[in-house]
C-alpha cells in the first residue's frame, strides 16, 4: 500500500482506509468519531465544511466524482514521486517538506512565534 503512505520523524503514517466513504468509517467505529468531532476547534470548522460541501456538491453532480479526482491525484503522485518525506521543525508541531530554503522557514517561525510563544524553535537548524 504506498498511497497514501507519509513519513512523520521516525514513523510510518498509513492511512489505507483513504477511499472508504467516511461515513461508513464512522458507522464501523461511532465512539472514535464522536470524539474526533468532539475535539475539532470550531474556527476551522467552517473552512473544513466547505471543502466537505463542495465534495457533496461533486458527487450530487457526478456519482463517485471526488473518490475519481482522489484516485487520480493518487496516481499522478505516485507517477511524479511527488509523496515527500516530512521531518519535524525542532521546537514546533510543524512538519517540513523538501520545499522552501532555510531562510523561508526560519521567518516564518518567527512570525508564527509571535501567536504561540510556547514554541521555542530551533530556527538555526539546517533543513
């Protein structure tokens, strides 16, 4: 199964459960959705139920059209080598693909840092 498959550090994230429809995944395990619910913070909500609207319009207009564009993207990916290794930002909960320079990503945990000041970046780290 290598779609989707992303490294996180140390560990292998697999997710091979990415084409079944999710509301059959929340039927099959109804107590871990209630909580993966429970705990969204509400401010994104409204952006992550945009996305999720205009998938329902996609499917309302073409059966099965965002499971075809999903399916897709999968492949074009794979074709591409396009799945990237993601390494931890020392200091933050951020991940860091092979895209940006140094210097990109040592502004721009600055200026996250200023919203969450718990973070004590590394900003000297060579990624």
């Amino acid at each position: 199964m290598p779609f989707p498959k992303r490294r996180t550090g140390s560990t292998d994230v697999l997710m091979p459960v990415w084409d079944v429809p999710k509301n059959m995944l929340d039927a099959c395990y109804p107590h871990y959705s209630e909580v993966n619910y429970s705990e969204r913070v509400d401010s994104s909500a409204v952006r992550r139920s945009s996305i999720y609207y205009m998938a329902h319009c996609l499917d309302a207009l073409v059966p099965q059209m965002s499971m075809s564009l999903m399916t897709g993207t999968a492949r074009l990916m794979d074709d591409l080598g396009g799945w990237q290794e993601l390494t931890p930002v020392m200091g933050t909960p951020l991940l860091h693909t092979k895209y940006g320079e140094a210097d990109e990503q040592k502004k721009l945990i600055e200026l996250l840092n200023r919203y969450f000041p718990r973070w004590q970046p590394v900003t000297d780290q060579a990624q």
